[in-house]
C-alpha cells in the first residue's frame, strides 16, 4: 500500500511525494519535491501532512533528508533518530 500524491497547476505537475510501506511496521518518505518555481507556497507541507495522514497506523515511519531540510520535518513532527544510516553503491 504504497503511497503517491501531487500537486497539480492545472496540467502541470508541481510536487510529488511518495513513501514506500508494508502498511503496518515501516514506511519510507522516499521523495517530497516541490518545483522551484512552485516553492515557498506551502504546496510542500501539504503534501507531508497528507502523507503522514495516509501513513496512520505504520508503527514507524522515517526518511533521509539533507541537513537545511530538518527544520522543514521537524515542523511535521518528524524528530532526528539516534541511528547509524549505512549506503551501499555500485558506484
């Protein structure tokens, strides 16, 4: 049950948001991404409270951000987790 949103301008795409779940334990806010030109509207945390609100009943739900990004997430409740993140690449 994956989840996907967007904001539309008419026909034009300006944000998508998408998180990747089991439904139950976990989900991934994979993508939140707001056009540019779209921004400082608040079309961004839209789109976070209704992909939290479609995640209620996950038991956890975290993401991956750039540090000038958290005080966007933790304005939604989001909170810094005391864990290692570890990448694997091909690159």
């Amino acid at each position: 049950p994956d989840v996907f949103l967007g904001a539309w301008e008419g026909d034009r795409l300006v944000g998508f948001a998408r998180a990747i779940t089991d439904g139950a334990y976990r989900a991934l806010v994979d993508d939140v991404v707001v056009d540019e030109s779209a921004r400082g509207r608040g079309i961004g945390d839209e789109l976070v409270r209704r992909l939290v609100a479609a995640l209620v009943g996950v038991d956890e739900v975290f993401l991956r951000c750039q540090e000038g990004l958290v005080p966007f997430y933790e304005r939604h409740g989001f909170t810094r987790a005391r864990c290692v993140t570890m990448d694997w690449t091909t690159r």
